[in-house]
C-alpha cells in the first residue's frame, strides 16, 4: 500500500516522507487538499497522513472531501497538528480522520500508526477477498456453502485447542486463531478449475480423473499467489496459499503435491486436513449423528501419526462436543443422502469420503 502525505510546510513534509519510507512503503507527496484530492484520484492510495493547517484546503476540509468521494475502496486518514486539547480531537475525528497525532510527533510513534491503519485496511481486502473466492466456489457445488461454514468453525476450534498445546503457546495466539477461521473456506478454490465432468462426477475416479481433481491445490495456490504479489502486506493472503498448498499432505509425507512430512507440512495445513476429512465422513447423512460422528472419530483415531499431526488429533479429541454441535448446527438438511439397501453401514458412510479417489472430493 502507498502512503500520500501532505502537508505545505517542505521541512514537515520531508521529515514525514523520511519516516514513511524507512518502514519500508513507497510515499508520494502533496502541498495541499487541493493537489491531495487530484493525486488521490489515481485509487493507489490507502493511507493519507495530512497536516491540520494548509493553504486552499486545509487538513480538515481534505478529510471531508475523502469521505464524500464515491471510491471503491476506504482510504484512512491519518491528521497531525499541533492543536491540543479534547474539542480538536473530536472536531478532527468528526471530519473523518481515522488517527489524530500531535506534533511534535516522535518518528516510531507515527509508524506504528501507519501499519495500525494497514491492518484495518488489510482486514477489510481480506474479508472481501475471502467472500469473494468463497461464493464462486460455492457456485460450482449446490453443498458448498455449508461445507465452508463448518469448516471454518472446526478449524477454529483446533486452533483455539492446540493454543493451550505448550508446543504451540507461543504459535497460536488471537490473531492466528481468527486468520485460520477467516482463510480456511479458501482450501478448495482451485476447484473452479477443475472440469464438470471431474468436479460432478457422481462415481469413483479414474486415475486420470483423479491427477485433474489434483491440480486444483496448484490452480488455488497459484491464484493467491498472484493476489499476494499485489498485496504483498495482506498476511491472510500468506495463509490462505499455505492452507490451500498443503492441506492434502500427510504427516506420512505420502500426501501431495510436494510429499511433505511430520512438521514440514504448516500447521494451518494440518489443522484444515483433518476438519475437512471429517467434515467429509460426517456431512449429508441421514444416520444418526451419534453414530457417525463415532466413526469418524475411530477413522480419524486410526490415522493418528500417518495421515494426520497427532497433536491435531488429540486437539479434536478434548473437542468432541464443539464438533458434533458445528455438525449439526451447520448440517445439510437439504441434501441428505438416503441409506443405500446393501452394504455395510461402514461403507455407506464412508461413501466417497475415504475411498482412495473419494477424499478428494470435498
């Protein structure tokens, strides 16, 4: 993100651009609200730091016209004066200014104010990025929608688990359990690449099926990749490729793409693995949910050091009740399968869930 200050005071605006820079963004420059507002038309700018006192637009008419402009995008506003006291606070803040900083300011002060103001603006492309990518997923596939809303409720439950995990305490904090809730419904987006005849197929795979339902890890990654490298400073976008690289790993390393093993796999990849492969045995069954949940559980158990971390795995099992109430707040009412007439009830659980082709299908 670019960062415009302005201000018509040239020692003030080159002890500004000085500070700015040295954190590392790129910085522009104006004179005034006037050339402010032209220069802000351009739309790459997210962060404005403004002085208070200009000539032809001052810093609290230029915030004013900010907040009128129709942009498709919020730009915070960041104003430095030097007025003191509680109505100047309140009449800066009143114009729209999101920061108010007085001068004499102290340099590591104003960037901190300036990567506080990022995150807010992070967190915002993240929430629209991420709807964005999750309904045109959701778009391809009529059980889609629940699947992500279960999916993130489990993941979030692993992680706030795992926290507790002298292991992971200095891993797993606030930030990291709310980024894997928001990022893990994009596991799976690559799967708006992969064919109808593939992504639909209501039998098991051929082989050659099975290699193009692969690819989707690499087209989701490579789509957040590309979203990244224009916004480098989105931490969620960093996640959400690692989430959709290596959540079909396995702790084995006989997973794909890369065989990763043990903890070379992210553990937001191992946490994803195991809430999708159970949301993939417990999701659109009619049984009782008791019963299906149980198995799930013994497959999962079973899977303990080979597919799956064994910590996430212990973190599931102290978090039983959490899932079963996410499976059933979350279920597919809508869409439940039938019990097949023959076979064993294993089988018909496990359906296309387990089966060699049939993990990959969620």
């Amino acid at each position: 993100m670019r960062v415009l200050i302005v201000d018509d005071d040239e020692i003030a605006l080159e002890l500004l651009s000085a500070t700015i820079a040295s954190a590392g963004y790129e910085v522009s420059t104006a004179r005034d609200g006037c050339e402010a507002l032209a220069t802000l038309r351009t739309g790459v700018f997210r962060v404005v730091i403004t002085d208070w006192e200009m000539p032809n637009m001052n810093g609290i008419e230029l915030c004013r016209k900010i907040r009128e402009r129709q942009s498709s995008s919020y730009v915070y506003v960041i104003l430095v004066t030097s007025r003191e006291g509680a109505h100047n606070v309140v009449e800066g803040l009143d114009s729209g200014a999101d920061d108010f900083i007085s001068k004499p300011f102290h340099p590591s002060e104003l960037c901190l104010r300036v990567r506080s103001g990022m995150r807010l603006l992070s967190m915002e492309s993240c929430d629209v990025t991420i709807f964005t990518l999750a309904k045109l997923a959701e778009s391809r596939s009529a059980e889609t929608g629940a699947h992500l809303e279960r999916m993130r409720e489990y993941c979030r439950v692993l992680a706030e688990r795992l926290s507790h995990h002298p292991k992971y305490r200095n891993v797993i904090d606030a930030d990291y359990i709310n980024l894997i809730y928001r990022t893990s419904p994009l596991h799976d987006i690559g799967k708006v690449g992969i064919p109808d005849s593939v992504l639909l197929k209501s039998g098991p795979l051929t082989d050659g099926e099975f290699q193009a339902m692969k690819l989707h890890v690499r087209l989701g990654a490579e789509t957040l990749e590309a979203a990244a490298e224009v916004q480098p400073d989105a931490e969620f976008l960093r996640m959400a490729g690692e989430i959709v690289w290596t959540h079909h790993e396995r702790y084995d390393g006989s997973g794909y793409p890369r065989g990763l093993a043990g903890d070379d796999i992210p553990l937001c990849g191992r946490i994803v693995a195991l809430a999708d492969v159970y949301d993939a045995l417990t999701s659109r069954r009619i049984y009782q949910n008791t019963l299906v949940h149980d198995l799930a559980r013994a497959i999962i158990v079973e899977s303990r050091g080979v597919q799956f971390d064994p910590d996430v795995v212990d973190a599931f099992l102290e978090a039983e009740h959490e899932f079963t109430n996410i499976q059933q707040c979350f279920a597919d009412h809508n869409s439940l399968q039938e019990v097949p007439r023959s076979g064993t009830f294993t089988q018909a659980l496990l359906g296309e869930g387990a089966g060699a082709h049939g993990a990959l299908r969620r």
